[in-house]
C-alpha cells in the first residue's frame, strides 16, 4: 500500500507530462484543420451567393468550396515553387512589417515566435522569479538580453531584462528591467519554465534547485528571501 502511494505522484506527473506533449504534438494539425475549414466555409459561401444554375433548381453546387479551396491552395503552391518558397516568404514578410500598426505586432510576435522555436542560449538564458504585480507575489519569467547601455546609465544597480509571459499564451506578456539582486534564480530548463506558464501551474518540474539573491537588499519591500543563499526544494 506505501509503495502504491509512493509511486502515484510519479505517475500523476508522467500523465501530465503526456497529456502536455500530445497537445503540443496535435496543436499545429488542429490550427491547420481549423484554417482550411474556415476557408473552406468562405469560399463556398462566396461562389454559393453568385454561382447558380436553373438545372441545379438555383441551389448551391455540391463540392464547388471544396474543388475551388483546393485548386486556391495548389495554385498558392506553385507560385512558391515557382518563386522561391525564401523570396516568397521575405515579401511578405518585407509587406507586413511595412503597414504601420500591424507591422509592429507582427515583428514583435514574430521575433517572440523565433525565441521559442530556437534553442540558442542567447534568446532565454534562464527562468527566474520576480515580484510583480506587487511585493510578496512572485511570477515566473524569462532573462533575455542584456539592457541596452542607455538603461544601465541610468541606475547604479545592475539590471536584468525579464520577459514574464501571459499563461496560457507565453507568446505575450511584459518586459521588466529588474534589479539584479531582487532576481530569484531557478535552476530549471527553459522548456520547463515554458510547460509550467501553458499549463497553468499543472505541471511542475520534480526537482528544483533555487538560487536565491546574492545582495542583503531587494529592490522592493519584502523581497529579501528568509531562506539561505541555496536551497532544496522537492516535491512531495
């Protein structure tokens, strides 16, 4: 009955850890389902007002969404295979970014989106913790680059740039340049920073390592940590 017990948290943990991967796994195929029905539906509602015919009795044509959204697509194929799928691709790219408003929204999240398909050390350096909205509440968040010599000018402390994502939606949130010395360190992965924002705190890593601040002071009331410069922290 205690080894029963004593196995169950493992295995809770290994089921969310699963159900967490199939998401990941079945997301892009269910967004592209959802895309080529919409369009689907868009298209034959279009040709469906304009292209009636009395032998049909002025109904809609079956299937003429379906032929159309498919020859749309094939066309759109080869246009990139004639093109060049790269050339393709840097004129839209070059035709977003230049329509003000959009063009802002789109190179932030594509500049986001990069950050989380790549694995470069330099994009996320590590997951820490930081006060905010106020004292006493700690979120999690992301050391990115390094502030720009202007920022450092200004304060006598050393900063670091935080990226602390929305949940379940990491691609948004809030950049902080944060004291260095009110930076609680956590010694996980940076795919497991990433697993506990989209779940919601579900799924938490098994072990954690935290490094707390090195300086006495915090650069808000209450941050400065009770506990020793290093600390063990398991999960029951």
């Amino acid at each position: 009955m205690t080894d029963d017990l004593a196995r169950r948290p493992g295995l809770l943990q290994a089921l969310r850890n699963y159900l967490f991967t199939g998401l990941l796994v079945l997301a892009p195929t269910a967004i592209t389902l959802w895309v080529f029905f919409r369009l689907l539906n868009w298209v034959d509602n279009l040709l469906g007002r304009y292209f009636r015919f009395a032998a049909l009795d002025y109904h809609r044509i079956p299937g003429i969404g379906l032929v159309t959204t498919l020859l749309l697509l094939v066309l759109v194929g080869w246009v990139a295979s004639w093109i060049g799928a790269r050339s393709m691709f840097a004129m839209w790219d070059s035709l977003l970014t230049r329509i003000p408003g959009i063009g802002i929204l789109y190179g932030s999240t594509k500049s986001l989106g990069e950050a989380f398909l790549t694995r470069k050390k330099e994009v996320f350096r590590q997951v820490v913790l930081v006060q905010w909205p106020h004292p006493g509440m700690w979120r999690i968040g992301f050391l990115t680059g390094p502030p720009s010599s202007e920022v450092r000018a200004r304060f006598e402390e050393e900063i670091e740039v935080v990226f602390v994502p929305h949940t379940p939606n990491p691609a948004s949130g809030f950049v902080h340049y944060v004291p260095k010395a009110s930076i609680v360190h956590l010694d996980w992965p940076i795919e497991d920073g990433l697993k506990v924002v989209v779940s919601g705190g579900v799924v938490q890593p098994n072990h954690v390592r935290l490094k707390e601040p090195t300086a006495p002071e915090a650069a808000w009331a209450g941050a400065t940590p009770k506990t020793p410069a290093s600390t063990e922290a398991r999960k029951t």
